[in-house]
C-alpha cells in the first residue's frame, strides 16, 4: 500500500498538459531530424517532456535550467575528454566532477541532475561523433524553445478562478465569525458552545495561508501568458481584498479567544456589549457586501455604495462592571480596527 501511494500521485495531469506534452515531443522530434538528420533527437524530446509545465512561467524557468544545464554538461564533457580521453573512468570521474560543480554553484535540481547526465551522455555515445556535443546544445534548444511555444500558444493556464473562490470563502467565512461572535455577546453560551467557536475561528489561519497561496499561484499563472493583460483587472481586485484579510483574520481570533477566556453569563446583561454585538453584526454584513461570490473575471466589481454600508458611528461606552472592563476593552479595540479595513479608513 505505502509503495503503491509513493508510485501515484492523488489527482491525475490535466488532459491539456498531457496533449502539451506530447505534441512538444512530436514537433521537437520532427524538426530536430529535419536539421539535425545524422542522429536521433533524444536531448530534443527530453527537453521538450520535461520543459513544459502548467503554466507559461514555469515552463520558461524549465527551459533555462534544463539548457543550463546541457551547456554545463557539455563544457564539462569536453573539456575532460579532450585531456583525458573517454575511457570508464573518465566518465564516471566526470559525472562525479559535475555533480561537484552543480553543488558548488548551487543550481536548481533541474540544472543540478541534468549536467552529469549530458556529460555523460556526450563522453558515452558522442566520443568519436564530430560535432556531437554543440549538437546535442543545439537540439536542446529546439526541444525547450518548441515546448515553450506549444505551451504559450495553447490555451495556457489561468488560475484567476481559484484565487477569486479561495479569497471570496475567507472573506465570507470572517463575516460568519464574526457573526457568530456578535450570537455569542447576545445568548447564553455553555462551555462547548465556546469551544466551538474558538476552534472554527482557528480555522482562519489556514483558510488564509491557503488563499494567499493561491493569489501567488494565480500571479505566476499571468506571467508571460499572452492573456495576461486582459485578465489583470481582475487578480488586482483580489489583491486589494486579501490586503486587508489578514488584519480581519487576527482580530476575528482575537476576540474569539478573549470571548473564550474572560466569558461569563451576566455579560449579555452589559447596555455597552449589546451596543456592540449590534456594531459587530454590521460590521460582517459589510465585509460580507465587500466578498466576491460571482462574476466575470475581466471586470472589477463595483465598491459598495457608503450609503449601503451598515457601519454606524463611534460607540459611547458605559462604564462596565469591573469583572467585564477587560473584556469590552479589547472587543472594542478589535471592532476599530476591524472597521478601518473594511471600510479602507486606515490609520
């Protein structure tokens, strides 16, 4: 079982990758022969298997290391070669060699693996070949510069929509946080009820690592994609809404725990947190207005009219119990700030 999991991975290639790939390695393969007819064009459709990848970026980071590092092989090779000859140990001292140099230069895996391997490959098969090594470059090109086409030109990937989803839940799921805390200052809670609400306001954090994931990967998705101008608009927008999450996230946890910590039954009784709970409800109906549900990923939505924002004036506070001073106090710090991000008034 545990072989069978370390062999597959959970979800399978998109379709269109796997078509990518293999028309990359066609093309790559056809015009390598056509120009370069005395070998097979094995470093052209390895170049061109392992260049593309999911998004137009990425495969032209690929493309560079993967030719980094068969010009290093190369260098390597012929360079010992020339010396040393090609005898067994020479190709094992020069795979030994350039994976030496590839630590020394720190280079990525990709560049890292791919030098012994050309190295060797040119001391092997292209010892008594003229010309075989600067082939070998030249062929690694046109496999990396046809996958790097295939892949630009093909609908390339956007991930615009799962940014947009991933940042549109956090923002409702912090306007039902603190929803539930405005529920809590106004009912009763029982000690599970507490607890319930501390362990879904912890949920927040990795709700948001996952949506600034996924604006970063939504970010290198657009870069050097030929789309990418029209579709900017819209990854700004989300942009300027995680901005301001973060600081919603941590005050959301912070008056779940102070909640969680300083609670007691006589609470709901307090004119000043019932004044709150109500300011604490306006505010997730306002952060709810701002989340994004739907729409089309080319254009921006419009602000909230202020008019429709339900967030009143300052709160005048009554003097509170000294059990529950502490309390109000931070609550009431929480909602300031809380109101300043989301109607954007920042100190």
């Amino acid at each position: 079982m545990k072989l069978t999991s370390a062999l597959r991975i959970s979800k399978r290639l998109p379709v269109l990758q796997v078509v990518k790939m293999a028309v990359a390695v066609a093309l790559a393969w056809l015009a390598s022969q056509l120009l370069l007819p005395s070998d097979l064009p094995i470093f052209a459709a390895i170049a061109a298997l392992l260049v593309v990848q999911p998004s137009v970026n990425q495969t032209f980071g690929r493309a560079i290391e993967r030719t980094a590092g068969v010009i290093g092989g190369v260098i390597i090779a012929s360079s010992i070669g020339f010396f040393l000859g090609q005898s067994s140990w020479v190709v094992l001292g020069t795979i030994v060699v350039s994976i030496l140099v590839a630590w020394a230069l720190r280079l990525s895996p990709v560049s890292a693996s791919q030098i012994p391997i050309s190295a060797m490959l040119v001391l092997a098969l292209g010892a008594t070949t003229p010309g075989y090594a600067l082939d070998r470059i030249f062929e690694t090109f046109i496999g990396a510069g046809i996958a790097l086409v295939i892949n630009a030109l093909i609908v390339p990937p956007v991930l615009i929509a799962p940014a947009r989803d991933a940042v549109g839940l956090l923002a409702r799921e912090l306007a039902d946080t603190f929803d539930r805390i405005a529920q809590a200052l106004r009912t009763p809670q029982t000690p599970i009820d507490l607890m319930e609400l501390m362990i879904k306001a912890r949920l927040l954090r990795p709700m948001l690592a996952s949506a600034e994931k996924a604006i970063a990967q939504a970010e290198e998705s657009l870069m050097l994609n030929p789309r990418k101008a029209k579709l900017r608009v819209a990854l700004d927008a989300d942009h300027a809404m995680i901005e301001r999450l973060p600081t919603l996230v941590t005050r959301a946890i912070g008056m779940t725990r102070a909640l969680h910590d300083h609670y007691d039954a006589s609470l709901q009784f307090e004119p000043s947190v019932q004044a709150f709970s109500r300011e604490l409800a306006r505010a997730a109906h306002d952060l709810a207005l701002l989340a994004r549900e739907e729409g089309d990923l080319t254009v921006v939505p419009e602000p909230p009219d202020p008019d429709v924002l339900a967030l009143t004036a300052p709160l005048r506070i009554v003097t509170p119990h000294p059990d529950h001073w502490i309390l109000i106090g931070s609550l009431m710090e929480d909602l300031r700030r809380v109101r300043e991000e989301i109607v954007g008034d920042r100190a």
